[in-house]
C-alpha cells in the first residue's frame, strides 16, 4: 500500500497490508493478553497512559511533521491537534477512576446493591484520517483505561500516525500485545468485520457505517458509530459585532480544510444583515494562504483524499444550474497536489446537493433568510443531526431554536468545537452512541448489577 503526500502526490513510503492470517494472529494475542491487562490495577493504566500522554508532548514536532506529510493538513493545525489530544487525554486520566470505579446504590442493613464496570473485552477501533489522534484518543483511551484490548485501524490515508501511535504506547510500558495496529484499506476492513471482536467502534462516512452496522448485527455486541454531519448555522440579526462573527464562522467552515464531520456545511443569515455579513465573511476567506502545507502562515493546504475534487466539483456545478452564485473559488488549484479554492456561493437553496449532501472540503453555501422560523426549518431540512449553532445575542432567542433541532450538540455563538466533558453523538444518519464525557468510559464497558445480601 503506498502512502501518497497529497500535496505533492509523491509516494511517502510502502506499507504492507494485513492479510487474513497476519490478521488472526493480532487477534489472538490481544484475546490472550486482555484478561491480565484488566487485572492491573486501574492506577497502573491511568499511569501508562499518562506516560504516552507525556511522550506525545515530547515528540509532537516529529509526529505534526508526519501528519502533515500524509494528510496534508497545515503544520500548525497539525499541532494544534496534537495539543488537543493531550488536553483530552489529560481529563479522561482525571476521570478514569470516577465513572470506572464501582458505584454503591444502596447500602442498607444486611443488604448492599451495586453496579460494577467490566471491560468488554477485545475491541475493533476502525478510525478516521482527518483527525486521527483527537478520533482515535476518544476510542483507544478511554477502552484502555477501562481494562480492554484493542485493534486499531487506522486510515489508510494516516497509516503512518497509527503505527506512531502504537509506537508510543509500547514506549509507555503498555503492554506488546494490548494494542495492536491493522495496516490497510477496505479489504483489511472487511477482514475485521468478519473476526469475532466483542465490540467495534467506527469514525466516517454515513455509508461506510451503515455498512459495519449491518455486518456485525448479528453478532449482538456494541457497535458505535460517529459519522458525518451538514452542520447549519444561523446568524440572528441581533449580533453585536458582525465582522468578528464572520471570522469565526469562516474559521468553522473552513478550519482542516472543511475536512471535519462538526465543520459548520450550511449558513443561514437573517436578511436585515445578510449583505454585511456576507461580505466580511468573503474578506475572511480570501485573505487566507493557500499553499503547501509546511509553509509559513499557510491555512489551507491539500485535501487529503483526491477523489474529494470531483464531489466538490459535482456540487457546485450542481448548484450554478440551479442559480447560485461563486463569489470566491469554484474550481481545483493549477499544479501538483490535491489542491482546491476556498469556496463561496450566494444563491443556494436547500434544493441544491452543496446544502444537503456532506461537502468536506473547503466550500459553503450561504442562504438570506427572512426571520428565525424560516432559518429553524432549512435547519432541520437534513438526514443528519450531529451539530447546529445559533449566532445572537439572545440566549434564550438562540436556545428556543436549537431545542428544536435532533442533533447531538447545540451551539451557541460558538461551532465547530469539542469538549472531553461532553458527549460526542450524532443523531440519524450522524450515527449512533456516544464518546467523552462519562459516556465515553461507560461505553466500553457492561453492566454488572451486584445484590450482596449478608
């Protein structure tokens, strides 16, 4: 399999792609090492993981420069993911033993009711390039720490992290046969689907994990999917600083390229500042640095994945025919590299593909709309439901439409972030189940309900 720089399109390395019997033999050294590793003492594996939290701090100018170099993510943002990472890292370490440790329910004379948390057992991580060290930390951490083993595949566009990531975990003192990595595209994948983990947990596209889910049903073990999204905002007409809106909402849209399932995809602007907005939001966009990804003050650099230029393509052709209008971009960058313009388009209507079909590249759709009941329909017209954020100086104006809204997160003058403390869900096809905050733990867990009668 070969690793390609997006931004040069020049093979990086060759890696060798698990087969069915490398595969088995992963497998049945995780399924022989799990039961001692849930025996450590849970202080020790707070303690391990904190060892390769730390080690991710002291190479993370060495792993932001791979990063960068597979999935063509600036080299900033190639740090600040990693410094995200560790943030994350940090509050499950702090937390492990509050929502692991077992939890007394009723302690009353000759009888004691409680619920313990054991590990699942071997789990399947089949994760996502476009951030693979925030995706991956919310699945491989939390089911380290709550006694499990894992099976870790990484993208096949971030190989080369993966197999740092396990790199660094041995270099903790995590056990060799804890966490093993599959290398590989669909067809390793498949293989996975096929092997009898007790659990498998997937970040991507809508497609893909409606796949996985129907693979592995019958085998009735947790199956969690965090897919994709057409995230909308709203900016009210009540804002008080329109230009520092638009920045912000720009960065939503476009930060990583547009390459994020919680990237804001979708803009509604009340009509009384609709001009204003748009045009400070186009300043915004065409004052970014659009270049190879290791440059100086570059914020946007290659999509990573080449077939991406022709759903993009596809989109806004689809659009101009039904009336839209590119004020910035439109079309795939001159060259080398899987380049593409940050793009603009006035005009749209729910109607058209780049208002209802996941994007992830640098494009956005903004639409004028006549007031807040308006803009809570074209909202809520979607087969996804991961976020939605409000723009206004209302709290209470801004609440009354996202309790409206079926999705996973509501945002208010804020987007496109994510906090440990929270849960991370999406709704309909923006998957199912939940990482961060307590559910996060749990989630890699079963039940044990205990009636100790004396």
């Amino acid at each position: 399999m070969n690793v390609i720089n997006p931004a040069s399109e020049e093979i990086i390395t060759t890696l060798k792609e698990d087969g069915q019997d490398s595969l088995s033999i992963k497998f049945q050294l995780l399924q022989a090492a799990q039961p001692s590793w849930a025996q450590k003492p849970l202080e020790v594996r707070i303690e391990l993981l904190r060892n390769f939290c730390n080690l991710l701090e002291n190479d993370s100018e060495h792993l932001a420069g791979i990063l960068t170099a597979e999935v063509g993510k600036p080299m900033q943002q190639s740090r600040n993911e990693l410094k995200g990472a560790r943030r994350r890292i940090d509050w499950m370490l702090k937390n492990a033993e509050k929502y692991l440790t077992d939890e007394l329910m009723t302690f009353e004379e000759g009888l004691i009711e409680k619920i313990s948390y054991e590990p699942l057992g071997v789990v399947c991580n089949i994760s996502a390039w476009n951030y693979p060290y925030l995706v991956g930390v919310n699945v491989f951490v939390p089911a380290l720490l709550a006694g499990n083993v894992v099976m870790y595949k990484p993208s096949e566009y971030a190989s080369l992290t993966g197999l740092q990531i396990e790199k660094l975990l041995k270099k903790a003192g995590v056990p060799e046969d804890v966490f093993q990595v599959a290398i590989g595209g669909k067809d390793t994948g498949e293989l996975l689907l096929d092997m009898e983990f007790d659990g498998y947990f997937f970040t991507g596209s809508y497609k893909t994990g409606k796949h996985i889910y129907e693979c592995v049903a019958s085998k009735m073990v947790p199956c969690q999917l965090e897919l994709g999204g057409k995230d909308p905002l709203y900016v009210a007409d009540d804002v008080q600083d329109i230009i520092a809106v638009a920045e912000a909402t720009a960065d939503g849209a476009f930060y990583n390229n547009g390459q994020s399932c919680c990237a804001v995809e979708r803009i509604y602007v009340h009509e009384k500042i609709y001009d204003q907005y748009v045009e400070a939001f186009l300043k915004e966009v065409q004052s970014w640095k659009v270049g190879e990804p290791t440059g100086q003050g570059v914020y946007i650099g290659p999509l990573t994945r080449k077939d991406q230029i022709a759903i993009l393509e596809h989109q806004i052709d689809d659009a101009l025919a039904k009336g839209a209008t590119v004020l910035t971009g439109g079309k795939r960058c001159e060259g080398k590299g899987y380049y593409f313009e940050p793009t603009v388009l006035i005009g749209v209507t729910n109607t058209m593909k780049i208002m209802q079909e996941e994007s992830f590249g640098p494009v956005i759709g903004i639409m004028k709309v006549k007031d807040d009941a308006e803009a809570l329909t074209l909202m809520q017209d979607t087969q996804y439901g991961l976020t939605a954020a409000v723009y206004s100086s209302d709290e209470g104006r801004a609440k009354k439409i996202l309790e409206q809204i079926n999705a996973g997160t509501g945002y208010w003058n804020c987007c496109d972030r994510v906090s440990a403390a929270l849960p991370w869900s999406g709704r309909k096809h923006s998957g199912i189940g939940a990482t961060l905050s307590h559910q996060g733990f749990r989630v890699f867990t079963k039940l044990k309900a205990w009636h100790l009668r004396n």
